[in-house]
C-alpha cells in the first residue's frame, strides 16, 4: 500500500491523492507516463515527481522512519505489508498502572516467525538490544501504556515506526480492551480466558511468594498469547482499511493460522490463584 501513497508528499492530501488515483496513477513508477492528465495544479505536479523519486529510494533502503515522519498517524497502518518481514508485536506485563514503584515484570515478543520472551531480574536487559532489529512496532495501546514503560524503566527510546492497533481498530467500529476486539475478530485463548491485566499481576506476585515456575510460565503464556493476537488483529485491520480503495483486492494480505505459544498455562495454577484472590476478597 505504500507504493500507491501520495500523501506523505509535502502539498499532497487524502482528498488529492484520491483524485489521483481515480485518474488512474496508482503508482510512484507510473508517475512519468500519467502525471500530465492528473488533475491537479502545476506546483503539485513539481512536487510529486521530485519526492517520486526519492520515496522509491527511501522504501529500497528499507527507511520506515522517511514515511513514518511524512504519513499521519492514522495512515501509519500503509506501512504493515511492505515492511510486515521486519515487524516486531510488542507486549508487556508489569506490576502496576505506572506509580513510581511499579515495573515491568515480562516482555513478550514476536515478529511472525520467532516468539522471544523476557523477565524481570532474569533477562529483561536483553529487549534493548533485540528490539533495535526491527523496522516498525505494533502494540495494542502501547503509546499510553507499553511504550512510556519502555522508555522510563529500560531506557529505551522506542524512536521505532509505530502502529497501535488500539486506535487502529477504534476506527473500525471495534471498542473495548484487546480481549474484546480478540473475540469480535473471533479469537478465543482456551484456558487463558477470562484471563486479564490485573490477574496477570497476581500471577507475578505468586511467582515471587512461592518461586513457582507454574505461576511464571502461566504469566508468559498469557503475555505471549497477547503477541500472538496482534498479528492476526494486524492482519485484519489492513484489510478493512483497504476497503473502498482501488487497492482492495491486489493488496490484500491472506490471515494465516495463529501460531502455538511454546509455553503453557497450568489451569491449576490459575485456579489456586484465582482461589486465593477471591479469599482475600471476602476476607
């Protein structure tokens, strides 16, 4: 879809760039051949064949920073086919909302190939250094939760081409939280169900209570399950928004089978915690 954008040309808008295509130049390498019957003004013709050029020259280099800093925000989710081989989903869990205590107990991370994971006082140092292989990020409210996190309690500048799908999908029509617009894309997580932020902070604090691993590989579990979800959420969301362009159909990108997490989670564990949580309630 980036190949068919005009807009992140200086002059350019969403409007202009519709007329364009409907003119029929659907393409930068068109652009020579078409771009005297398009009907626009002598100073737009200038601009467009001078960054023609040079968006063709940012997209060999691979430089998602170059469309990134010209598109809208809105418009970020064009970037996703033409650089989904290097797209890191991003999620983490932590022990709070952002109180000057709280900290990032996991890191889930998956690039549609390889699942990565990281935990506090054990590895968690090594995502500043793995992140930086990636072009563009994908979050669900990463630029309210995830990515503030990131930055203050790692370090990291998190300066990466973003695209958070909280937004993405709010202008779709989908509302609620992750889990919700999991299940209106009919996404289910078996025996992570029901599973949510707030339990996943008990099952760190469980894990240091008792050093149970069970506690840990449940809370990575549903951390990574969280990844996985965004790809197919990615998917999905790029091809509703293709809706009602002349891209719709040769641009589309085909929802593949959701991968296996390599770990598990112990439905024992869950519901002794789940127990001692609601103990504690009543108490």
């Amino acid at each position: 879809m980036i190949e068919n954008t005009f807009c992140h040309i200086p002059g350019i808008g969403e409007k202009t760039e519709e007329r364009l295509w409907d003119a029929g130049l659907l393409t930068w390498p068109e652009m020579p051949t078409l771009i005297d019957r398009c009907p626009v003004s002598r100073s737009q013709r200038l601009r467009l064949m001078q960054n023609s050029e040079e968006s063709r020259l940012r997209l060999l280099t691979r430089n998602t920073q170059y469309f990134a800093h010209r598109l809208p925000p809105r418009l970020h989710w064009r970037l996703f086919r033409e650089f989904r081989e290097s797209v890191a989903y991003v999620d983490i869990e932590t022990t709070g909302l952002g109180e000057d205590d709280d900290y990032i107990t996991t890191i889930a991370l998956y690039d549609g190939n390889r699942i990565r994971h990281y935990v506090h006082d054990q590895n968690l140092l090594e995502f500043r250094e793995d992140i930086n292989e990636y072009k563009l990020l994908v979050t669900y409210n990463g630029k309210c939760f995830d990515i503030p996190f990131l930055q203050r309690h790692l370090g990291i500048p998190m300066n990466i081409p973003h695209i958070d799908l909280r937004f993405v999908l709010r202008s779709l029509g989908y509302r609620g939280g992750l889990k919700s617009c999991e299940k209106q894309f009919g996404l289910h997580r078996g025996e992570l169900d029901g599973v949510d932020g707030y339990f996943a902070v008990l099952l760190w604090q469980d894990y240091l209570r008792h050093d149970d691993e069970r506690a840990l590989e449940t809370l990575l579990a549903y951390n990574i399950e969280d990844v996985l979800s965004l790809e197919t959420l990615m998917v999905g969301a790029y091809n509703l928004n293709l809706r009602g362009t002349p891209f719709a159909d040769c641009n589309r990108i085909a929802v593949g089978p959701q991968p296996e997490s390599p770990l598990a989670a112990d439905v024992g564990t869950i519901d002794r915690v789940m127990g001692d949580w609601m103990a504690w309630r009543t108490a």
